[in-house]
C-alpha cells in the first residue's frame, strides 16, 4: 500500500490485518491517534517516495529524487511476485499533510506550534496518481481511493473494495471513530484547517520566501 503522509494508510493496513486474521505488529500511539504498522510478507504500506530512499544505501540518505531505474525495478518485482497495490490520495495535501504533521509531533511529545505550517510537498498528489496509472498500464492489481472518499463521502463503498467482504459496519465504525479523533486534534492544533477537495489558493510568507499554493 503507498499513501500519502496523513491519509490513513498504517491504518487502514491495520484493518487488513484484522480481515485477514494476521498477527497485528502494530503501535498505537492513542494522544496522537497514531498507527504505525509494521510491515510483513503479507502486507506492507509505506509512503510513496521511500521507494527513492534507503533501500540500497548504505548511508541510510535520501538519494536526491526520482530515479526511473528504481520504479522499473519495483514494477518488474510486482509482476514477478503478483502484488496487489493500493493507492491511497488526497486532493488537499495542504490539510493531510498538517495533520500528519501535528500527529507526529504529538506521538514524540514535541512543541507543537505555528499551525497550520508551510508545507511544501504539493506535487506529491500527481505522482501518486501516476504511480497508480504505471501499475494499470503494467497489468498489475491495484485500487486507488481519494481520501475524501475512503473517510468522508464513500467510506462503506470503499472498504467493500478494500476489504471484499459484504459486512463492513464493523470496519466503518472503527473508521468513524479514527476518524473523529484526527478532526478533534486538528480542531485543537489547526483551527477552522478543514478538508477541501477545491482548496482556493493560499499564500503564506515565511521567514525566507512566499509561497503560492
């Protein structure tokens, strides 16, 4: 599974597992609301640009940005071992991208201040769609949800696809219930930050430099 930083993927992984009556090697951070699940041969989940990180570095840096060598290299692992991918974005990186930001600072119990921040990863929502477009075009398995539609307008529809089982109540109340608890701590931290699928643009000054969102 690739999703974007705040959409949900650990947790949503973590619902797999329970489908799938797997052993669960997760933390849960329960102030943060915070799911981090570990990956296994079964499952795993991971944010889209790791696939450009460490994996062959020694140094454990990040290796500069896209490298079309590596994608290759991951599609044609897909293909031989028959992976099913699920792509998980969001329209308003603005807001899950602050949202990821103020859980991580709550999970190390660091000074959250200053939100909403500057966030500079925009274009991230284009090349996880492209990732899902290389994936058809390569005949291999994959699925692809907005996170508007996985946690606000479609949720039961598309934990069916996600899950393929026919009662889902039981997952859409979990979901719900994570849910509330991201929109409490972006109630408490980014005051009146809501989701927007059309965000207008934004312009915010820094110490250094304005940018244009």
């Amino acid at each position: 599974m690739f999703f974007g930083a705040g959409c949900g993927g650990n947790f949503i992984a973590y619902l797999l597992k329970q489908k799938h009556q797997l052993n669960i090697d997760i933390d849960v951070n329960i102030p943060a609301n915070e799911y981090y699940t570990y990956g296994d041969d079964k499952i795993g989940c991971c944010h889209l640009n790791l696939v450009w990180s460490s994996a062959d570095n020694p140094s454990g840096k990040w290796l500069g940005g896209w490298v079309a060598s590596r994608w290759k290299q991951w599609l044609q692992i897909a293909k031989r071992c028959q992976t099913k991918f699920i792509v998980i974005n969001s329209s308003d990186p603005y807001y899950t991208m602050n949202l990821s930001s103020v859980k991580y600072l709550l999970k190390n119990n660091l000074p959250i201040e200053n939100f909403p921040r500057d966030i500079q990863y925009y274009k991230w929502h284009k090349r996880y769609k492209w990732a899902y477009d290389s994936f058809c075009k390569n005949n291999i398995p994959a699925q692809y949800f907005e996170y508007e539609d996985l946690f606000y307008n479609n949720t039961k529809h598309c934990l069916q696809q996600i899950l393929d089982v026919d009662d889902v109540d039981c997952y859409v109340q979990q979901i719900e219930s994570y849910n509330r608890k991201n929109k409490d701590i972006m109630n408490q931290y980014c005051k009146d930050l809501n989701f927007e699928k059309e965000r207008k643009s934004l312009t915010i000054s820094t110490d250094s430099r304005t940018i244009h969102i």
